[in-house]
C-alpha cells in the first residue's frame, strides 16, 4: 500500500451518502481519513445505520448522525452538530442521488412530474442546500464536491430521468464556483466511470454497461471507490488550489472515446 501523506492534516470534513463500503462516498472518508482529515458521517436512516456505523468507528468518526436530505429539521441537527463539536468545516462530500423506480423505468418523454421532481430534490437541491450552509462553516474557505455522471453530458441507455438531473447537478457546480470562489471555496463535480455502488443497483442491465466500459476504456478496468478517495484528496488540498468549477473524470479515460 502507498503511504499516505497527511496532507489534509487537520481539515473538517463532512460526508453524506455513505451506505456501506462499496460507496463512493466511503472511498472518500477513507482516503481523507488517512490524508490527515477529521470525518463526520451521516447515515439515511435505522436500516442504514448498521451497514454505516462500523465504518465511522473505522475512520474515527466523532460525529455519526441522521440524515434524509427532505428532512430539514435533520439537515439542521447535522450543521448544529458539526458548529458545535468543530466550529467550521473544510471539506463536503455529497454523494447522493435517488430517482423513483417509476421515474428511472421507462422513457425520459414520459417521467411523471412527482418522480422528476423527487429526482430533482434529492439529487440536485439538497446539494445547493448543503452547499449553502457549509458556507458558513467555510470561514477560511473549503472544497465541496458533488458526485455526477457521464450520463450528464451523452445518452447512456437505462440511465433515463438521471441524465438530465446530473446535467442540472453539473451546471449547479459551475454556478457555485463562480459564486463561492472569491470566498475560497472551490467546487468540483466528480465523474467516476460506473461502479458496482447501491445506487447504480437501480439502473436496468447496469452489469452489463460495467462489461462495456472495463472493455473499452484506454485502461481497460473500471475505476475503484479508493481511486475516487484519493483523487478527491487531492483536489480538496492545496495542490489543487487553482481548481474549481470543472466535471473531474475518474473514469479510466472512458469519457474520451467516440
């Protein structure tokens, strides 16, 4: 194993969207864990809780809280916690998204408004919501990231509703970096290549798009959540303090192709 260098030594960062060890999210609270950073967890809800709470005690974590993004009254809980316990925060992490079934199903023509908004809320406001109130926090600037995909930018088949939510995620991303940066906070929306994740369990035939890309892909392999963690280590430390604003692809070079 590579050392690790503890270049985040100290920073704050809050991570939303771990479910279990396979999440890209835990990929980044174990990469910023051992790059020096202090981690806060949040957890969906009570059947979440046992798959996440044994990885919080594995990077260290003071604070392990509930968090259903709609929830305002445990968005609220979640900031109190983290001005009371750290007084500010560094480094946000939001890797969620979630579409009904019935919105994901069928043809983007005919997403029902409810499934598109539910979409909407979860995947692209709460990070606008999120973001908001880790600027208070960022009083000596930060880095938030959202967690996007290509599906954003081409037509991937059976990613459906999701294409135009993370397109509107992407754009969001652009506009709080030109908004944020003068206060030295810098945004990056991450683009990994598909992984095996609980969220892409939802999308049809998603083992065979995985086939297609680890064939095709300049590195002919798909990407790790541990490769996502370090590149986001990366990004949220000052070797990358003149970035901001762009789509980040960790994807094996996938994007690139025809």
């Amino acid at each position: 194993m590579a050392e690790h260098i503890p270049i985040l030594s100290a920073q704050k960062a809050l991570i939303v969207g771990v479910a279990n060890d396979r999440s890209i999210a835990w990929g980044c609270a174990e990469a910023m864990h051992r790059s020096g950073a202090e981690i806060a967890m949040t957890y969906l809800n009570d059947r979440a809780r046992p798959y996440v709470e044994p990885l919080a005690r594995a990077v260290e974590a003071p604070l392990l809280l509930p968090l259903e993004v709609r929830d305002t009254a445990q968005v609220d809980t979640v900031f109190d916690a983290i001005n009371a316990k750290w007084g500010r925060l560094d480094i946000l992490v939001h890797s969620i998204a979630f579409a009904p079934r019935e919105a994901l199903a069928g043809r983007v023509t005919d997403c029902p408004r409810d499934g598109f908004l539910t979409a909407m809320d979860i995947s692209c406001w709460s990070f606008l919501d999120l973001t908001r109130r880790a600027e208070k926090l960022m009083t000596g600037g930060g880095t938030v990231f959202a967690m996007t995909y290509h599906g954003a930018n081409e037509v991937i088949e059976n990613y459906g509703i999701m294409g135009p939510v993370k397109a509107a995620l992407e754009s969001a991303v652009r506009y709080l970096a030109a908004e944020l940066g003068p206060k030295g906070i810098r945004v990056h929306a991450i683009s990994p290549g598909p992984l095996a994740t609980r969220a892409a369990s939802g999308i049809p035939d998603f083992d065979a798009l995985m086939g297609r890309v680890a064939e095709r892909a300049p590195a002919r392999r798909l990407v790790t959540i541990e490769e996502v963690g370090a590149a986001c280590v990366f990004l949220a430390s000052p070797y990358a303090g003149a970035m901001t604003g762009d789509t980040i692809y960790i994807d094996g070079g996938y994007h690139i192709l025809g």
